[in-house]
C-alpha cells in the first residue's frame, strides 16, 4: 500500500490549487483526481467563481463537449480571455470522459507554452487510473497529480458545521460523503445515494472502462467479499473460497489492486524490512470510507451495543483509511500469537497502533510492546475508549480516545507516567 505525495483534505486541497494558479503561467497541468462524490466538480466550481472572468469551467459529459468543433472553440475562447483579462483559467471536469483527452491536451499545452499565453489548466477525473493511463503516456513532464481524499472527521466538523465528536462517530457509522449527509435522518434514501452514486459507477463505470477486468461479476463479488471484512487479515484463499463465481488467485489479486486505485478497498501489507515477505503475507482489507460498509454488509449498520465486536471492527477500519486517506503507508504485523492492528510511516512518523473499543487488559498489548521492542524507531500507540486510556498508560503507553485519533490522528496523543 503505497501512499501518494498529495493526497489532501478539501481545504488543503482548495489551497494547493489557489497557490498553483498564482504561479507564472503557462505553469504545469494540475490533474486533480480522487474517489466519486468526494467534492471535485464543487471544489472547480468554487474556483471558478473565484477567478470570476478569467475562468472557463468546462463539463467533459455535458451534450455540447460532443459537438464538432467544441474543443477548438474551448482553446480559443481561453486564448481571447488572457488576451483580455491578462490570463485565463481552464477547468476541465471529468476530462478523461473526452476522446483521446490526453493527446489533445498535451498538444494545447504545447502550442500556448510555445506562444507564452497565460493560460492555466485544472482537469479533473474520478479514478486514478483512467487519468493516469493518458497522462503518463502523453503528458510527462507536463503535469502535477493531486488527489481529493476522502473526507476525515475534521473535515466533516469543519465545512458541515457537524460537532467534532459527533463527526467522529458519524464517520463510523455512516462515513463521510458529503453528499450524503443531508439524507442521514432518511436512512432508505442516504443509502440509495451511496448505492446510485457512487458504487454502482465506481465499480460498473470506472473499473470496467480501464480495460484489464474481463469478469465484472467477480471484481463485484471481490469487492463484497471486502466490505464484510472490515480490517481484517484474510488470505487471497479465503476470499477466493466466498465468490460465487471461482477465479485464479492472481485476479483476485489483480482486482484488490483496481479497487485501491479506484478508492474502495485498499488491502494493507504485512509489515516487514524485507518487501518479498510483505508480498507473500496474507493482505489486510481496509475500506476506505464507512459509507461503503453501511451501504454494502447485509447485516446493516454496525450497532455498538447490539454488536461491540462488529463496530469495534468498524472504528478500526475507520483509523487505518483515515491514515491511508492522509497520505500514510498502512500495514500491519503479526508474529502468531501476537499481532499489531496497524503499522504507520509518513508524515506522521512511525507509530505501532492498537485500536481498542471496549475494556482490555495490559495482556491485549503484547504484540505492540514486541513490535516495538524489534523495531525501536516505532513509537507505541492505543486507540481506545476514554475510559479505558488508564490501562495503557500505567505501562508508559501512548494513548488517544478513537473520536480524538479520527479528528487529528496522533498528534493529540498523550501518556501520563
């Protein structure tokens, strides 16, 4: 599970964007992907409102973006608003979805770079894939890649105006769609819109259009297979032994891999210094936003007090997309008997992470502290409930309530020794 260089919150997305646009021009092509209904089409919108008369907002589904003669009218159309207003601002929604978009968008930026016009370029698309298959091919060199993750909780605090812990336990409940949260009290509906608009097209649309998924039905069964086992360790065995239909453990594989990049599932490695033993191990299947469970399990939403282990797996799973969400590399570690939910490097540092919901004893900490005693640049961490904070904290362990972990990640972590 590698992670990318600029993966980024809404905001910090916005920003990065609002910085680029600012540089001289002709300036690279941002190409600004990530998962469906995350805020892409909103976030060019509110760029164009904010670059007012020098931006041209461009939607590659719309009827007009078929009609001969529209992509040359789009370039010269922008060509006329920099020679008017000292610059023009391109944004390109769903640019994949246009013929042969990479190649035509390589040749404009070559043709107004050769000229000096100050024009600057945003595309959008919603699978990393279907981006990158044109623009590594026939743009290199010419563009920067930025992904829009999904939303953490703070996120959801601070441009819904839902209170932080309250989005903490919404993000594990129900996720963090932005779209979806004025459909929560309509629990039938909230659920129609995760199905219609963002399962249904992620895995009917944009997985089938990259080319490589000769069975469809069972990357859907892979991906069910995934969304029972929130943040467990299940072998490609295991989950061949559930499809309905039979398929070669290297395109279970294979689909796992399509899933990560399309935003769904992301399965986490095996900790190891060696990479050909994290490869061998069995992965960790980590979905990467709540919502999809919710929509997905037949079972329903997980209910703490009805069942604690179950929405135990879910806060946990929640942990480790937050952090895969933020750019981190997520694995995990076992060593039978002793385990590790997760094992964090990035620009959070390096943590060994338990997440615990519910009472524990210091027994429950074994593989953690082993982890760490093998791999001392590991700062020990537990995620658990308030109340349990003490347990750990008695041996010198680093502690964090899960609501705090999903607002801030560890930087609000504390000990008392």
């Amino acid at each position: 599970m590698v992670a990318e260089a600029f993966r980024l919150a809404y905001d910090e997305c916005r920003a990065l964007l609002e910085q680029r646009l600012r540089e001289r021009t002709p300036a690279r092509i941002q190409l600004l992907c990530g998962p469906r209904q995350v805020g892409k089409t909103t976030l060019l919108l509110e760029l164009a409102r904010a670059w007012s008369e020098k931006a041209l907002y461009v939607a590659s589904d719309a009827p007009e973006a078929a009609l001969p003669g529209f992509w040359e009218q789009l370039w010269h159309k922008a060509e006329e608003v920099a020679r008017v207003h000292g610059g023009a601002v391109v944004l390109l929604d769903e640019a994949h979805l246009l013929p042969n978009w990479a190649g035509r968008l390589k040749a404009e930026y070559d043709r107004i770079k050769r000229r000096g016009v100050a024009v600057s370029i945003v595309a959008t698309g919603s699978s990393a894939l279907r981006l990158a298959s044109g623009s590594k091919e026939s743009l290199a060199g010419r563009f920067e890649r930025i992904t829009l993750a999904h939303w953490s909780a703070s996120s959801v605090a601070r441009l819904l105006g839902v209170p932080p812990v309250d989005a903490a336990d919404e993000v594990v409940r129900l996720g963090s769609y932005p779209g979806s949260f004025e459909l929560r009290s309509d629990l039938r509906r909230w659920l129609a819109y995760v199905r219609d608009a963002i399962i249904a097209p992620a895995i009917g649309r944009d997985l089938l259009a990259l080319g490589p998924v000769r069975r469809p039905a069972l990357l859907r069964q892979v991906f069910s297979v995934c969304t029972t086992c929130p943040a467990a360790i299940v072998s490609l065995q295991k989950i061949q032994g559930q499809l309905v239909d039979a398929g070669a453990l290297e395109t279970i594989a294979h689909y796992l891999e399509l899933l990560e990049e399309a935003y769904l599932v992301a399965p986490a490695t095996k900790y190891s210094p060696r990479p050909a033993r994290r490869r061998a191990a069995p992965p960790k299947l980590v979905t990467l936003n709540n919502a999809l469970l919710a929509a997905s399990d037949p079972r329903g939403i997980a209910d703490r007090q009805a069942d604690p282990r179950r929405f135990g797996a879910w806060v946990e799973n929640a942990c480790l997309a937050f952090a895969w969400n933020a750019g981190q590399e997520v694995h995990y570690w076992r060593e039978e008997p002793l385990e590790v939910d997760a094992i964090i490097e990035g620009s959070w540092g390096q943590w060994a992470i338990e997440v615990k919901t519910g009472a524990f004893t210091a027994g429950d900490l074994r593989g953690l502290l082993e982890f760490v005693r093998r791999f001392p640049a590991f700062r020990p961490l537990v995620v658990c409930d308030a109340a349990q904070r003490a347990v750990p904290e008695r041996a010198g362990i680093t502690t964090i309530d899960w609501h705090d972990f999903l607002l801030y990640g560890p930087e609000r972590s504390s000990t008392r020794l």
